[in-house]
C-alpha cells in the first residue's frame, strides 16, 4: 500500500472518530424541557449557603415551595428540615410543568426566608442573573461533581 493512501485512511478514521464523539456528546447531554442543555453555574453554587430540591406548587396564584432533599448546608441548626415549606422571596418560576427544582438558597432572614443566590459578577458579567435549574437525572449528576467546601 501505498504512504499517501495510508495516510488518507488514517485522516479518515481520525476524522470519523472524532464525528462519532461529538454525536456522542450531543446525544449524552442533559437538555432542560425547552429543549436546550443544561449548565450549572460553579459560582452559583460555591457561592450557596443552602443546595435544595425543592417541590414547586403553584395553584390559584399561591407558590408552595417544600423541601424534597437538602443537599448541601452550612446554615447548621437553622437548615430546613425535608418537608418543610420554606419562603423564597425572588423566586420566578420558568413557564413549564416541572415541579421538581435543584435551587442553591441563602437564607435572609436568620433562616426564617432565603433567597435564591445570583450568579457572582465577574470580568464581562455583571451578576445579579438567578437561575433555578430542573432537578433531571444529568443535573444532579452535574451537581455532585461540583467541589463544595
């Protein structure tokens, strides 16, 4: 065989393999119910002082937000039991039917309210965004490789 046809196959099984990876990623990623992926923001979380799944019931103009899992805290005896309806004072719900919600808190009110922590400023971004995220399967696992302190 010849060098420059052996070099031509390996370009293209080079080449195809990397295709195959990148339908890979695509087919792999965590997508939200709008149909686009879902990214945890780092410094959201690192910047939490309470990670929450949080049940979200909104009947009759009345939003009921109760406590499924507790997934991280360092408010320690002031940390919402499961179960627990808690009070969150800049919650926007997203136009969707998904009553599940992974939700990085700090508490406002010595732990009787809390607040959805925004994303941190940094160069280029001024911060101030709040954003809840769908509590699927592929977030959570994003989730739980997130370094906490």
């Amino acid at each position: 065989m010849k060098p420059n046809r052996l070099r031509l196959l390996l370009a293209m099984g080079l080449f195809l393999s990397w295709i195959s990876y990148l339908g890979f990623l695509v087919a792999h990623t965590t997508r939200g119910t709008d149909g686009k992926p879902v990214r945890l923001s780092h410094p959201q979380f690192l910047t939490s002082e309470l990670d929450v799944i949080l049940e979200v019931n909104d009947e009759e103009n009345i939003v009921l937000t109760r406590v499924t899992e507790v997934l991280y805290s360092s408010l320690k005896d002031k940390t919402p039991k499961v179960g627990d309806i808690v009070t969150i004072n800049n919650l926007e719900l997203p136009e969707t039917q998904n009553k599940f919600w992974l939700v990085p808190l700090r508490s406002t009110d010595s732990g009787k309210s809390f607040e959805i922590v925004p994303i941190p400023a940094s160069p280029g971004f001024s911060g101030r965004t709040v954003k809840i995220y769908p509590a699927f399967d592929g977030v959570l696992l994003q989730y739980k490789k997130l370094p906490k302190p």
